[in-house]
C-alpha cells in the first residue's frame, strides 16, 4: 500500500517540528552552559585580581618586616650594650669596658643607616655625609649612654642615668616599631586570606 500523501507530508512536518524543537532546546541548554561558564569564569577573575592586591600588600609588608626586623636586631645590640654598662659601673674590669664602648660606638654609626641625621643639608658642612646635620632622639639617648659610661659626661650616679638613656631608647623604639599597631597590621592580613577558602573549585569541562 503506498502511503497516502497527505501522512507523509504531515509526518515530515512533524519530524521538522521535533527537529526544531530538539535544536532550540539544544541552543538553549548550550546558551544556559555557556552563561554558567562565563559567570564562573568571571567569579575567578575576581577572585584572582583579589589575591593580585593581596599578594602586592603582602609584598610591601614583606619588606617593611624585613625592614623592622633589622632595627630590631640593632636595637636588641643596643639595649645590650647599655644593659652591660649599667652593670659595670663600679665593676674595676676595664676590658669590658672597653668592650662595651667599642660595641655602643658601633651601634651609634651603625643606627645612621636606620635614623638618618635631619636637616643634613643645613648644618655640619664640613662634616661628612652622615655626619651632616642633627642627629634623631633614639640615636640621641645611645650617644648620651657612650658618653655617659666613657666618663665624658659629668653625672651625679651614672647607673641611674645609664638606666634613664635605657628607659628612653626602649621607649623611642618602641614609637618606631608600634608594635600594637603591627598586631592590628597581622589581623588585618589574616583576615585578607579568608576569601582564599571560598574560591570555586577546578571542575572538568561539561
């Protein structure tokens, strides 16, 4: 029996219509996937260029802490040093007081490389660069502590006034460091990192 034209006709309508209908739905899962991905795509960027700032800060803070580090270090040399000679004030051992002087004179040249002389290019032309100009108060109370154990500088009880040069470079340097405002620098990085454990996970192409 030869299928009567009209079926046919029709049923190649219908296959048409299923074809179409098939190739929208395919459109829109494809469109659908597509959006999925671009929005993903753009949550990473995100993500990404938060941890680009993230990593910059971290970078500069890695300097400054390295920075700090080493005035520490110096400090530490310092508060020694003053700490010796407060001990040795009526200790007849000139050995070590030597030593002490020649590790305080160290520390004074080498704390110009941290506290720089002000108004270096109005005063001590004649002096060299380093030397030029007004030396800052925490360099200040270290060559009061020198003078003071040398002998240099006259002083009623040079324990207690040894003590006072201690009392106020730990006090200068504790200005310098902050280290409350550190602590506070600390949390503030931690908490820059939390957005880290919310990224989207790597997933297999759909």
């Amino acid at each position: 029996m030869i299928p009567d034209s009209d079926w046919i006709s029709a049923s190649a309508s219908a296959v048409s219509a299923v074809a179409a209908v098939a190739a929208i739905v395919t459109a829109l899962l494809a469109q659908r996937a597509a959006n999925v991905a671009q929005a993903r795509a753009e949550e990473l960027e995100q993500k990404n260029a938060e941890l680009i700032e993230i990593q910059s800060r971290l970078s500069h803070q890695s300097w400054a802490d390295e920075y700090f580090r080493e005035i520490t270090a110096w400090a530490g040399q310092v508060s020694l040093a003053i700490s010796r000679a407060t001990h040795l004030t009526d200790v007849d051992d000139e050995v070590s007081k030597r030593d002490v002087l020649s590790t305080l004179s160290a520390c004074i040249d080498m704390g110009r490389w941290y506290f720089p002389n002000r108004d270096h290019d109005k005063r001590g032309y004649h002096k060299e660069p380093a030397y030029r100009g007004l030396r800052q108060p925490c360099l200040d109370w270290v060559v009061w502590a020198y003078d003071t154990f040398d002998g240099r500088r006259h002083a009623a009880d040079r324990r207690a006034e040894l003590i006072r040069c201690q009392r106020n470079f730990v006090s200068c340097i504790q200005e310098v460091l902050d280290p409350r405002s550190r602590e506070k620098a600390i949390q503030r990085v931690l908490t820059d990192f939390s957005p880290v454990a919310s990224l989207p996970k790597v997933q297999s192409p759909e």
